[in-house]
C-alpha cells in the first residue's frame, strides 16, 4: 500500500513536497533523495498533514508519514518506520521502490501529466 493509494492525502502532500537530489557522487544507488515538507504557514494544514496514516512500506504497520525533523522546525515524509524502532524497515528495497513510485508520481503531476502511464490500449481486432 501507498500514499498514492490515497488520493485525497496525495492531493494535500504533494502540494508540500520537495523532492531534493543529493550526494552528486554516482554511488551503488546513484543519487539519493530527501522528501523534505516545506511548512505550510497554516495550523490547521499542519494538523491534517500531521494526522495522515499510511502503513510501512516495508511491514505494513500504520504509521505518520509526515513527520518533524530537527525539533518541529523542519519536516519529511517518509514511508517506512522510524528508524530507531525499527531501521530495517527504512532501509530496504520495498521503502526505495516507495520512494520512488512517489518521486515519479509527484514528477508526473508537476509536470501536468495524467497520474499514471496510460493503460495499453487493447487491440481493435
Ligand atoms: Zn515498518
């Protein structure tokens, strides 16, 4: 399950996101990624971004994928447990395959384009 089964959390999120490349060495993962929320400037946007759940990628338990960084100043999203619960989870292949299902998605509705590739079309014959 996905955030982006959600449409109307997606909605909210992706208005926030930003997606920021870093660590320009072309490493075993090539660049990795932030998914950093910029502050809404709205208490009550702030609570509903708080108050998302969607399970963890990786072991499906319910979680806040919004969440604040460095004492509330700053927030991300991330789709996997906390790290210091349980750091399997964030760090394997089911949360990178998340990331970047939401990286592609959130590219695809920055630049206009439907939410998903378009389905093959069936053959007329
Ligand atoms: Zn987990």
């Amino acid at each position: 399950m996905s955030i982006l089964a959600q449409p109307d959390d997606w909605a909210l999120v992706r208005r926030y996101l930003r997606i920021e490349g870093y660590g320009g060495q072309p490493l075993r993962g090539g660049v990795r990624w932030r998914f950093e929320i910029t502050d809404p400037q709205d208490g009550a946007i702030k609570r509903r971004l708080a108050a998302i759940q969607t399970p963890c990628a990786t072991c499906g338990r319910v979680l806040h994928p919004v969440r604040p960084r460095d004492g509330r100043q700053r927030w991300y999203y991330a789709v996997a447990c906390e790290q210091d619960r349980q750091f399997r989870c964030s760090r394997n292949r089911k949360a990178s395959r998340e990331y970047e299902r939401i990286r592609s998605a959130y590219k695809r509705w920055r630049d206009g384009l439907p939410a998903a590739p378009p389905e093959p079309q069936g053959t007329l014959f």
